[in-house]
C-alpha cells in the first residue's frame, strides 16, 4: 500500500492525498464472544466485592 500527499495547486492551502493498493473485503467480521467478557468482567467485580468486605 503506497500513500502519498501531494500538493494539487489550486490554492496556497490545497492539497491532495492518494492511496495505492490496498484491500477491501466483503465479508463480515467473526463476531466477539461478548457473553464471556461479560462474565469474566462480573467475576472480577464479585472478587473485588469479597476481597474489600474482608478487609472491612
């Protein structure tokens, strides 16, 4: 993939930015085993629970 910025002399601040290559791709993104996060995420917060109620 090759970028390039080059100016396109129309006015002082105009300019231009081309890109060569490159793919892009049709299919759909494997999806993010949301479920198990959000597991994880409550039994961390479950252990900190009981850890700060011991100290108290």
């Amino acid at each position: 993939m090759t970028i390039a910025i080059a100016d396109a002399e129309d006015t002082i601040f105009d300019f231009a930015i081309f890109v060569d290559g490159g793919r892009f791709s049709s299919e759909d993104p494997t999806p993010a085993p949301e479920s198990g996060t959000i597991a994880l995420l409550g039994l961390d917060l479950v252990g900190l629970g009981a850890a700060r109620r011991r100290r108290a």
